[in-house]
C-alpha cells in the first residue's frame, strides 16, 4: 500500500487511510496504516492528528497548544471521523474555533459543524425531555434512580451539548428491576432488549425520544466480561440527590464517581478506545472546583483497592493528566508486573486514539484486570451470549473461542501484536 519518495497532499492521504471515511459513527471503524516507506512528514502529521484529538479534551482549549500542532498539517480526512467516532465531534469544533483554526479542517469543517447543531438542539430539547420519561415514573413509583454518566455528566461540562450520548444508563437493584420496568412500561416506555441472567441491562425506547435508548441497569457488567469487583449495589447505597436537567434523581459523590466512571472506560471491550471517557474525568474534577466540592483522593485510592481496580484507575488517572487533570502522584503508582505496564503505557501514546482498532485492543483487557482470576475468566468464554443462542451451540463454541483467545493473548505477549505506529484504526462508537 505504501510509496515510497515524496507526495503531495493527496498521496500522504491515500496512504494513510484504508476504508470508509465516513464522519458517522455507525458506519464502522476507519483504518489508518502507515509504515516504514511512508514519508517523515506523513509521520509528523499522524501523530499531529492524534494530538489534535488529545487537545480538544480539555476542559479549556489551549490555543497556542492548538496552533502547534495545526503546524504540522494534520490530516482532516483522519482527524475528523475520528473525533466523531471518539464522542468528540463538539469538542473539536469548540477548541479550533477557540484557535480561530476551523478552516484547517477544509471541506471536512462541515461535518463537525452539523454534528455540534444537532448536538445543541439534542441538549436544549431532547435530553430534558428524555430524563423526564425515563426519571419521573421511577421516582413517582417511589423509587431511587442512579443515573449513570450520560446526561447527569453533560451537566458537568462547560456546556451540555460538547458531551454526545447514545443512550441514558440508570441503575436500580436487581430486586426492584421488574417493578420498575413495569413503572416505565405503564409511562409509554417498550423494551426492545430483555435482560437475562448473562446480562446485566434491560433496553427499552419512548416513541417521543426514539434516538435515545433506556438502559435500565441491574449491574455493571455480564459476570463473564468482568475485570473488577465494583458492587454496583454498593455504589448505589452510597447516592446522593441531584437535579438533572430538571427531574430530581441521584447521583454519585465525586470519589464514586470517578472510579465508576474509570470502571466504565476500562471495561474489556471498551479499554479505554474512546477519549470522551478520559474527558469524563477531567470535567468532574474540573466541576467540583468549580463548585467547591473537594475530591477525596484518599477514598479514590481506597475504592480502587477495595474495587480490585488499581490498574484500571491508575491508567484513567494518568491519561486524564495528559490533558489537564491535577492528580496526585501517589494515586499514580506503579502498575505491576512490567508486562502489564507495558502495554498500558501504550495508552498514553500521542497516537493512542488512532490506534484503539479492537485488534489492538484485545491484550488490554487482560493487562487492565488487576486478578488472575479475572484475566482467566476473560481467556474461558464464548463469542455467544448464552441466552441468545442453543445452548450446544454455545457450550462448543466455549473451548474453540478459549484456546482462540490465548493463542491471541499469547501473541501480543510474546510481541507479535502491532505496535500504534504501525497499524491503527479508529473505533466504533459504543
């Protein structure tokens, strides 16, 4: 695929991208290749496109910061899809216009610029409205609803808007789940996806705002996808009362918070692939100081341990100082063994968000779970969720995907894993 000598503009993109390009998410990961006979200044601008998606995470934009790196020419045709599928459309568009820079994006600029419009309106209109359908029969029920990241976490950056969303997550415990699906039910609320014992999660959908789903959570992962013990329970013992976007709810104080929050980004089949998770972080933080909330780092510290999460936190703490967080350094210990240091160091690569394809992904969920135990209940599995299909189906598949797994895992052990330079794509969003 590669060429070698000098190119113009259009030749450094033809090499640098494989697949679609498309700015929609849902169309499917975007692949970008560079190797060794591709120019040292397509080099200089790959990694100034994964710089450029680091940047536009800060809480604040940092213009000189921006106009060093559009110095290097970053490639729109790899910036852009990739801001959109990392949840970081409104983000950018926000930061170069702070720099007085959306001109650098070219025809591309439009793609972003529709994306924040929608996004706007979705705040202003859609959100309350869907947060009232989904909060209000739950409380009216006499339940205590948990809202889980989404529209009570757009509440925490500079504007609601620059946090995009698929989809409300709130949690009750299991015991109340029936009941209070049947609240939601009677409020004009479907369910579209039944829970299940492998499951942790019902879906359900209100015609009036049919893009946003419900997820009503009973737990925080399928017990086989697991890296953490993070009681789902225990955090909700733990809520507090909110207002979000109107409907009272409840939430979680700032040490829960983020370690939930940390739990969400490194779970297996996420590992930390989308930078708005990192962002999260940051404007937490950033909006208890506003606020005067102090974060308790101590109980961060302690929730982690007691999580079975260290590594997991440790990692989303180190990414978020990339781009602003003021953490202390005793939070930021060392992650052991070395392997598992190793591969996480790779997270903070200027070009990680360029670099976070699923196949580079895979050896991460074992190097994020802090327990053996964990890492071998990740290798022992099935591509099949279990309700879903026979079960002789399912138990031959069990043993076939296992030893698929760690021939896999021992490959990116061993090095045989491509390292961000030499092969990256850009995720789905999830």
């Amino acid at each position: 695929m590669g060429r070698r000598g000098n190119g113009t503009d259009d030749d450094v993109a033809r090499w640098m991208i494989e697949g679609g390009t498309s700015g929609d998410p849902a169309a499917g990961p975007t692949r970008a290749r560079i190797d060794e006979t591709v120019p040292d200044d397509a080099h200089a601008r790959f990694e100034a496109a994964g710089d450029l998606l680091w940047e536009a995470c800060r809480r604040e934009p940092d213009v000189e910061a921006i106009d060093r790196i559009l110095a290097q020419r970053p490639e729109p045709e790899i910036v852009v899809p990739a801001a959109m599928a990392h949840g970081l459309g409104p983000m950018l568009w926000r930061a170069l216009g702070a720099a007085g820079a959306r001109a650098a994006l070219g025809e591309r600029a439009g793609d972003l610029e529709t994306a924040d419009k929608v996004r706007r309106l979705e705040a202003a209109i859609l959100l309350p409205r869907a947060v009232a359908l989904a909060i209000g029969p739950l409380t009216g029920a006499g339940f205590e609803p948990l809202i889980l990241k989404g529209p009570l976490l757009a509440q925490r950056y500079p504007e609601p808007w620059l946090r995009s969303m698929e989809d409300l997550d709130v949690y009750l415990p299991r015991s109340q789940h029936l009941p209070a699906l049947r609240a939601l039910e009677a409020a004009g609320w479907h369910v579209v996806r039944a829970g299940g014992f492998d499951r942790y999660d019902t879906v359900l959908r209100h015609p009036e705002v049919p893009t946003l789903a419900l997820e009503l959570h009973y737990g925080l992962e399928a017990w086989y996808k697991r890296t953490t013990a993070i009681d789902a329970a225990g955090l909700w013992r733990r809520r507090v009362p909110v207002d979000c976007m109107g409907s009272p709810a409840f939430g979680l104080p700032p040490a829960e918070e983020l370690v939930a929050l940390a739990q969400h980004a490194g779970k297996p089949f996420h590992s930390f692939s989308r930078l708005i998770w990192v962002a999260d972080l940051v404007m937490v933080v950033a909006d208890c100081a506003e606020r005067g909330v102090e974060v308790d780092w101590e109980a961060v510290v302690d929730l982690a341990r007691r999580g079975r999460c260290t590594g997991v936190v440790t990692t989303a703490m180190r990414m978020a100082r990339r781009i602003g967080l003021c953490v202390p350094e005793e939070l930021l210990g060392p992650v052991t063994p070395t392997w598992r240091a190793d591969a996480l160091a790779r997270l903070e690569d200027p070009t990680w968000p360029l670099a976070c394809s699923d196949e580079e992904i895979f050896h991460l969920r074992f190097a994020l779970a802090d327990s053996r135990l964990r890492r071998m209940g990740l290798l022992v599995g099935s591509r099949y969720i279990r309700s879903e299909v026979p079960f002789r189906r399912w138990a031959t598949d069990v043993p076939v995907e296992t030893i698929s797994r760690c021939r896999r895992w021992y490959r990116s052990r061993s090095g045989g894993g491509r390292s961000p330079r030499a092969s990256t794509g850009v995720p789905t969003a999830r």
